[in-house]
C-alpha cells in the first residue's frame, strides 16, 4: 500500500513518489437515465468497492441519471482505461443481475449498459479544485 508523506501531497513508496490523479466520466449506452434508486445504489457501490479493492482513493464521484464523475487518485501501475473497463464490466454485470428484468427492461431489450466510450483526463493541483467542485455540484 502507499502513503502519503507527512505534510506532503505526494504517495511514496520504496522506489517512487507519485500524485496520479484522474477524472473519469462513463456515459450509460443511448444516455438513456437508468441511474436512480436502486441502479445508482448498486453502481456507485460497486465503484467504492472496486476502488477500495484497488487501493485507489475517490476523490468525489457524483453524476446525473445518465452519466457518472469519478475523481480519483491512483497508483503508477494502474492503466486508466484498464480500470475503465472492469468498472463498465462489474457494474453493468450487478445493475443488470439485480435490475435486467425490471427498470432496465424499459431501455435495454439487450444485455447493455454503458456506452461502448468513455472518458478519461489527469487532474493537475492547479485545477483539483474546480474539478471536485462541478463533480460536487452535478
């Protein structure tokens, strides 16, 4: 695991230090507003968990019905679009377990969720800020 110095922004480890933070945004496929209640529960959860599993560091994550605002801090080893993908996968795959049948069924007669894009940005110290505050106001 990585720490953060005393009184430093920076991560250290034995060999490196490091600040890598992203600004992630996936769309739901046709934008279609399938992120509420429950379908939202379940994604923002799974977000969390796989994050936590990672050892990455949300920042803030909030969205509308149809997108969702990851910001994040991660570790040099871990590949943005990587994540991306087991993020799409996990979640989608949980949504549509608990929710295919049902809220779902209304906008996808398909197994899908997410649009097949995405999108991805670093976040440098100088805009953290602005960024966390349009994520916070969503």
């Amino acid at each position: 695991m990585y720490e953060k110095k005393k009184d430093q922004p920076y991560y250290t480890n034995r060999h490196s230090c490091f600040l890598l933070q992203y600004h992630m945004v996936l769309v739901t496929k046709y934008r279609h507003p399938v992120l509420t209640g429950g379908v939202k529960e379940i994604v923002y959860g799974t977000i969390r968990d796989i994050f936590r599993e990672k050892g990455l560091v949300i920042l803030e994550m909030n969205g509308e019905a149809d997108h969702v605002h990851v910001l994040f801090e991660a570790d040099p080893f871990t590949a943005p679009g990587s994540l991306v993908n087991i993020v799409k996968t996990k979640t989608s795959r949980f949504a549509r377990k608990e929710y295919g049948e049902t809220v779902l069924k209304k906008y996808y007669w398909k197994p899908y969720f997410w649009s097949d894009s995405y999108f991805v940005t670093t976040v440098s110290e100088n805009s953290l800020a602005v960024v966390q505050d349009y994520i916070r106001n969503q």
